[in-house]
C-alpha cells in the first residue's frame, strides 16, 4: 500500500519474513539496537561498528522527519527493513530519482546490518522494493553504481535479478579520489511487470528534475 499527501509518505511492504516500510520517531530502540548489535568490520566495504554518540531519540525523530520530507518531493524514499516476528530493525533501503519525465530513473541503495547479513534478508527485501519501486512509485529504470572490487554487493546485485550495464569512469568520488563505478540495472520487464509510459506519472508526482 502507497500513500503520498501533502503531510506524510506511508508504503508498507510484506514479505515473507519482513516488513520494509519509512522508519517512524517509536521505532528508536529498534532502530538503535540494529546499529549498537553490528559486528566489528567484516569486509572492506563493511561499514561494521558505528559511533552512535549523539544519535538519540530526538536526533532520529529529526531523521525520520527528514526522510519524510525527502519523499514528498519524490526525491528519496528511504526505507527501514524490520523482522516480520521480533520488529529487530535489520537495516536500510533507498530509491533515489534521478530522474522523471521521460526516463523515470532512480537509483537504488541497500545496507542490512551484518549481524543479520547471510540470511536472506537482504535479497527479499530489495527485490520486494524494486518491485514496489516499479509497481507503485512508477520508475521504470533503476541503477546501482559499484566499486570494481566490490565483490560481495556485485554478487548481491546478481541476486536480486540486476543486471550489468557498463563501467562508468571517474563516476563516484569516496576516499579522496574519484573512483570508477560498475552499474547494475533492473526494468520492470526483469521481474515479468508491465511497462508504463512515462505520462501516468504527471498527475502524481509534483516534482520534476
């Protein structure tokens, strides 16, 4: 189910095991807990322990209103990805619009704590959000940019159905250099879903890039 009003972005999504859906202000402990339980580093693109030092109830309110706002303007939808049985919160993704009209293009993130990394997880809640991303936000191209080396979120990427396009050079700028960039893409025809045209998009959304 989709709602975007002038006041709040509610989607919720079910899967099997997960409900994926915008964080709200209550699921501070949740939310909290998902971040203090991660494991130290466990690859090079691991971001592993965090300093959480000043994110308390009131800095995550703040975050959630933000992300609200976010989505209003069909910017970022940003969504928390929480277990269906124990509401643990296992992590983050985001679809990102690049851009409307005639391309309808985002861009797509994924980050699942790794404390609950190697279960599943990950993988069907991205492609339930792709799917939602397709079906009820109306993208038709979305793309994930990926370090060369990044073997472990290239291997994800395989998983959930994308597939790679090309490397785009100089594409992304991390750690003081800019950095080439693999780009995976999924299409609605990649999960037997109908393509739009773009125009049913016009009435819905406000903002255009």
């Amino acid at each position: 189910m989709t709602e975007i009003s002038k006041t709040s972005w509610t989607m919720t999504i079910d899967t099997k095991r997960l409900i994926v859906r915008p964080q709200q202000a209550d699921d501070y402990k949740s939310w909290y807990a998902g971040f203090m339980g991660r494991l130290p580093k466990q690859h090079q693109y691991d971001a592993g322990k965090l300093d959480m030092n000043g994110c308390d109830s009131a800095w995550f309110s703040d975050l959630c209103d933000r992300h609200q706002e976010l989505a209003l303007k069909d910017d970022t939808y940003v969504f928390g990805v929480f277990n269906r049985q124990t509401n643990q919160h296992l992590g983050n993704i985001d679809l990102s619009t690049i851009r409307r009209q005639e391309n309808q293009w985002a861009n797509l993130g994924y980050s699942i704590h790794n404390q609950y990394q190697r279960q599943g997880f990950g993988k069907e809640a991205t492609q339930a959000v792709l799917r939602a991303g397709f079906e009820q936000l109306n993208y038709h191209r979305v793309e994930a940019a990926i370090n060369l080396d990044n073997s472990v979120s290239i291997a994800f990427a395989e998983s959930i159905k994308m597939q790679k396009e090309c490397m785009r050079k100089g594409f992304y700028y991390e750690q003081e250099q800019w950095r080439d960039n693999l780009i995976y893409v999924a299409i609605p025809a990649d999960f037997g879903l109908e393509e739009k045209p773009p125009e049913v998009l016009f009435s819905k959304f406000s903002s255009r890039n």
